[in-house]
C-alpha cells in the first residue's frame, strides 16, 4: 500500500511539474538574460584586471554586452491571454492532472496482477527456464493445429499436455477432434471420458459416463475406465456397485501393478471393511484368503491391522491410515481399540483442524462416542 501511494506521489509530482506553465495567465519575463549580461560584464572587468585581455578588445566586448543588456531590459511584457483562453487552459492542465494517473491505475489493475508477490530477476529467469520447454511445445503444436485443423496426431499429442497443465476445456476440446479425426479406440474414447470429469470438477457426468460406457465395450478389461465407470456408480449413491467394481479391478491386478493404492484408498472409502492396512492385500492375498479356514482369515486380517497400527505409532500424520485403522478394529469387533485408536488419532492430528474433523465425523458416524 505504502509503495502504492509512493507511486501515485511521484507521478503527480512529475505531471504538476510538465503542466504547471500551462496554468499560468502570462509566460515569464526574460529577466534571467539581464542577468546574464551582467555577469558577462563583471567578466570582461575580472578578465582586463587580470591582463588576460587588452584594452581595446575589453572595451569592444563591454559596448556589445552593453547593447545586449539594453535590449533585454527595454523588452515589453506581453500582453496577458484572454481570460477564456487562460480558464481553458487551467481546465485541460487540471484534467490531465487527475485523468492521466487515475487512468494509468485503472489500466494496470485491469490487465496487470497487482495481487502477485514480487520476484527478482534471477527468480524470473529460473521459473521460465523450467516451463519454456512445454511452454514452447503446445504453441508449436497450436501453431500447426491452427494451419492443419485435420491432423488428428496433433490433436492427440496436444490433449495429454492440457491435462497436465489443468486446461481441461482445451483437452476436452483436443481428445474430441483426436477421436473424430482418428477414429475410436478404448483408449481415445476412456481419454475424452476422463478429460470430461476433469472439466467438471472430477464429477463423472453423464457425458463422460457415455464415453466410459463406449471405452467399455471396446475394451472390457481397460483399467482406467472400470475405475471411472466405478467412482461413478459411488457419485451416485451406489457405493455396492463401486465397492465391486473396483473389488474386481484388484482381484485382476499384477502384483507389482502401481495403480493399486490408489483404487485400494477409493474402495475404502465405500467399503469400511476393505481398509484393513495402508497398502491392502493384494492379488495374492485375496486368493490365499478365499482358501482360508474363518479363523485363518481373521488372523490375516488382524497382522494387517496391526501393521497397519504400528505404522501409525512411527507417523501419525496419516489421517486416511487413521480412519482405515478405526474403522477395521469396528469390522473385527474390537469396539474398545477403535475408540483407543480415535484417541491416538485425535492426539496425533490435534494440529490439522480438517483431518481432526474427518476423525470425528467418523467417530460419530460409527456410533463410537459413548
């Protein structure tokens, strides 16, 4: 704010200073000429005392000054301007005061970014140095798009960098000519599905919901659309269809499949009893588990949830473990370590107001508080 005011000062200052003859009823006499004559004259006696100048050249010098003088003193004050030209003029000199830098404000504010912090140079530098390279690859590839509309493998290479940079109108709008252009695969259909959710906020709309359906039937077994097609059923309040897609999605997975977590952590969110460690069991797991005796599968589950404990004891900072690590101590049984662990948690997360209130709209979602 204080630099703000200094500014507006400054250029005030210097616009007063520019227009501030403009205001004046009569232009200034030219008494600095007088002035300087009589200095010169003083310099002719100073340079004849000396003997840098002879008495001859001294006199020729004082006549001529002398004349100069005479003329400048006999000079007639002009005549002061009309009194409606004189108010104009004040008037257009007021006006310029105020409207010049009122309007340079306005101008800035518009299409300036005063809420920016203030960067050196150097920090300039180094953030465009690291974004130029995919900075310079999308106008490249718009710039050919805006020559060659038709080239359908531009579109494609320019859809997945939208996506990156969250222009997800700018995909939606590249993966619908990339499928136009190249015709449907599962892949260019699930990427125009995926790039619709994106666009609306991560909802899988109705819209999207075709693409996923069409993806679907081209390819049954493509992983990123049985996901999509899952957190839609969950968006629309069938968290049994969610839970069984998404069951089957990891039944299917490798082993070493790096998608696993994620759909892990979105089946815990619809089915409590799924969350019974950080990582869960995977492919492996769930078919020694379907062999097992009851009593064998509760001694599997109950080493998970305990690793699961122990690992919270070394970090607590894991709201989702928390919940998980609750909310499995519920599926066994164990009301009294559930409540223990939502005191833990609670301690834990004491300093993060959101994840302390996700533990306690837990709590009281289970019934836990007695």
């Amino acid at each position: 704010m204080t630099l703000w005011l200094v500014l507006a000062l400054m250029t005030a200052a210097a616009i007063f200073a520019v227009l501030w003859p403009l205001a004046r009823r009569t232009p200034l006499r030219a008494g600095s000429d007088v002035a300087v004559y009589r200095d010169q004259l003083d310099e002719i006696v100073r340079d004849r005392g000396a003997g840098l100048i002879g008495e001859r050249e001294a006199e020729a010098a004082r006549v001529e000054v002398s004349r100069r003088l005479i003329a400048a003193a006999d000079v007639p004050a002009p005549a002061s301007l009309p009194a409606g030209t004189t108010r104009r003029r004040r008037l257009v000199a007021l006006a310029a005061l105020i409207l010049l830098p009122l309007g340079a404000g306005l101008f800035y504010l518009t299409l300036g970014s005063p809420e920016l912090a203030g960067q050196s140079r150097a920090a300039r530098q180094d953030v465009s140095a690291e974004q130029r390279p995919m900075a310079e690859l999308v106008e490249r590839v718009e710039t050919h798009l805006e020559q060659n509309p038709d080239d359908g493998r531009g579109w494609e290479v320019l859809g997945p960098v939208y996506m990156r940079l969250g222009r997800y109108d700018d995909a939606v709008r590249a993966r619908r000519n990339a499928l136009r252009l190249l015709g449907a695969t599962a892949t260019r259909e699930a990427d125009l599905g995926e790039a619709l959710t994106g666009a609306a906020d991560g909802i899988v709309t109705a819209e999207a919901r075709q693409e996923f359906d069409r993806a679907l039937r081209l390819d049954p077994k493509d992983v990123r659309t049985r996901y999509f097609l899952g957190l839609a059923a969950e968006q629309d309040g069938r968290p049994k269809d969610a839970a069984e897609a998404w069951r089957a999605l990891l039944a299917e997975a490798a082993p070493d499949a790096a998608w696993t977590g994620f759909v892990r952590e979105s089946l815990a969110r619809v089915d409590p009893s799924a969350a019974a460690s950080q990582s869960g069991p995977n492919a492996g797991d769930i078919a020694a588990a379907s062999e097992m005796s009851p009593e064998q599968r509760d001694t599997m589950i109950r080493g998970m949830v305990s690793r699961l404990a122990e690992r919270l004891k070394q970090d607590g900072t894991d709201a989702e473990g928390w919940l998980r690590l609750i909310r499995a101590y519920m599926v066994l049984g164990d009301k009294d370590r559930a409540r223990a662990a939502a005191g833990d948690a609670r301690r834990a997360l004491a300093s993060d107001p959101d994840k302390l209130r996700r533990v306690d709209d837990l709590v009281k979602e289970i019934g836990l508080e007695s």
